[in-house]
C-alpha cells in the first residue's frame, strides 16, 4: 500500500489554493502572498520526503526553506501597506539575507542553527504584531471590503510563526531526553498547523490588495475632539463621496482615497477616528450599507445587485455589516419597508 506523508497532504491543499488564486483573474494577484503559498508547498514536499520517506540529503534544504519563511510572511503583510522605497527595500533584503545566515551557519556551525531559526520567527513574529497595532487603517494599501479580515489574518500568521518556533524547540528537547525519536511526528504535526496555518492566512490576505491608479489607530474609548482641520477634511471628504459616489468602487482604498483628496492617508484617518469615532473601512462600508438601504427601498433590484451596486463584493461581507449597522438582514429591510409603506397606505385611505 502506497504511504502518503501528512505533509504531502497540507502540500496538496495548499497547492489547490495557489492554483486557484492564479486562476482568479479579476483580481491582481498579490506576488508575495503567491510566493509566500508557493514556499509553504515547497517546505511541505521537502518535510515529506525528510520524515516521510527518510531521505536524508533533503535535511541540507529544509532549513535554508525555514530561513526564507518569516521575513516573507512580514514582507507580504508590509505589502498591503504604503511605504516608502527605502522600507520596501530594506524589508526585500530580509528575504534574502535570513536563509543566507542560516546557510553559512549549515557551513561553520551547524549547532546554532535551531536556535537561530527560533529567533527568526520569533523575532518576526513580533514585528507583524507590530505592523497591526496601527489597525486595519494602517493596511492602506488594501481594498476596504477586504481590510478587516487581512488584519486579522495578519495576527493569524503571527501565531503560526510562534508555533513554529515552539516545534521547533520541541525538536531541540527531544534530540537532547531521547536522540531524536520522536522528532518525526513533531515536525509532521508542526507543518500540519504552522503551514497550513501560514498557507490559509496568506490566501485570505492575498486578495485584499489593489493594482495601483496609473495606518493609523482604531478608534478609543475616550475619542479625541476633532480639530477644525479634522472638520474641514470630513466637508471634503463626504462632498466627494456624494459627488463621485467613490464608495460604490469595489477596489477603493486608503491610497487611492488619499490621492482623490490630495491629503496623506494619515490625516485622513485621524480625521474620520476623531470626527466619527470609527476606522476608514468602518466609514465607508456605513456609506455603502446607507447606499444599499435606499436601493432596497426604492427599487425592485435583487439583493445581489443592490449589494454590487454600493460596493460590496460579497454576500457575507455584505450581510456581516448590513445586520451590523441596521440591525436587520437586507431581506428583512426591505419587508420592512414594504409594510410601513402598506400601513402608510392604508392609513391615509381608509376602506
């Protein structure tokens, strides 16, 4: 009977994922969350065949593989971010510099490899947290539809990093109580989890980002008082939006929002968290649902047109903040109104 490694079956998840990702061309594929699925993959057939099938030359790759993991999960996440070239390049330079490392201790000192490969995803670990503090404004780079569930995914990868790191202590303890006999079943239930972990968080974030136009704080709960600067910025913020509707655009935001203005997606922000004590996406996902509710009221539209017509692009997302800022489900809207307006008649023409 054929034996087919649990790796190899993350691997084969994973690899559907990609695929599938690739084949999504409405949208522009994000090429460091692609490449970020790809390397998972690759680390998943590489661990099958060390553990699975005991061939040992695979033990040279695997960590030069593992090297390669964190600064890609932070560069992917940097990505859905606005920064300037010198951030972008010094960030690339960790991709390339973390397996190097990793490749000359295989060389001079093989035993503190383990122990530098913990403190890279550690130490990676922290720096995504620390990309989050900023909330989901700080991922400006991301479409607004999309921006929450990306922030989340980010803390998602944080962890998968931690976990990694406390397998691969694992390994560490268990070559020093028992030579290693175990070592198998903990690397195959930690690529199981980290991986996969890794793998899906990626494919959730890869498509929050936007093909380009040829950071900031959640809101408190003590808000601060909005400035006049704030006031005048909120005035321009919602003529535009009335005038142009840009929240119907499926692909807005912090960036493009920021140029439309001619304002820094800093000040923008702040304004809307002191102005209306929400985050950007908070703000203009009220405008869509606002949009969504007068489409159901006043015409006879089905409710996924409605919801592509103010800007959402899916059914869950859609609901998710419809029952949010409403309190009721579209279809429960739109009865609604249906009957206030059989009341209304009713009222005023009596049989």
């Amino acid at each position: 009977m054929l034996f087919i490694p649990l790796p190899f079956v993350v691997a084969l998840l994973l690899g559907l994922t990609l695929i599938t990702l690739f084949r999504a061309r409405e949208k522009k594929a994000n090429r460091p969350f692609l490449a970020l699925i790809g390397l998972c993959v690759l680390q998943s057939i590489s661990v099958g065949v060390r553990w699975g099938y005991g061939i040992e030359d695979v033990r040279y790759v695997l960590p030069i593989i593992a090297g390669c993991l964190p600064p890609l999960v932070y560069a992917s996440f940097r990505s859905l971010m606005n920064d300037q070239p010198a951030t972008r390049n010094f960030t690339l330079t960790g991709i390339v510099v973390s397996p190097l490392i990793i490749l000359l201790l295989m060389l001079v000192y093989p035993l503190a490899i383990d122990f530098a490969l913990i403190s890279l995803f550690v130490g990676y670990a922290v720096a995504i947290i620390a990309l989050g503090r900023s909330g989901p404004d700080g991922l400006d780079e991301a479409r607004f539809a999309s921006v929450v569930p990306a922030h989340r995914a980010l803390y998602i990868a944080a962890g998968a990093l931690c976990l990694s790191a406390c397998f691969d202590f694992l390994v560490l303890l268990d070559f020093e109580w028992t030579r290693g006999a175990n070592v198998a079943a903990i690397v195959s239930n930690a690529n199981l989890l980290g991986l996969f972990l890794i793998g899906l968080t990626a494919s959730v974030a890869e498509g929050s980002k936007v093909e380009p136009e040829a950071g900031t704080e959640e809101p408190s709960d003590t808000p601060i008082p909005p400035s006049t600067e704030d006031r005048e910025v909120m005035e321009r913020l919602e003529h535009i939006m009335q005038k142009d509707r840009l929240y119907r655009d499926e692909n807005l935001n912090l960036t493009r929002l920021s140029r439309r203005l001619g304002l820094p997606s800093r000040q923008i922000s702040n304004a809307i968290n002191r102005s209306a004590n929400m985050n950007v996406s908070q703000y203009v996902n009220q405008l869509r649902i606002r949009e969504a509710c007068r489409l159901l009221e006043e015409t006879e539209q089905s409710v996924t047109s409605i919801m592509l017509d103010a800007g959402f692009q899916t059914k869950s997302n859609f609901n998710r903040e419809f029952r949010r800022i409403t309190g009721l489900s579209p279809v429960a809207w739109r009865e609604r109104e249906v009957w206030k307006l059989v009341s209304t008649h009713k009222n005023g023409h009596p049989d």
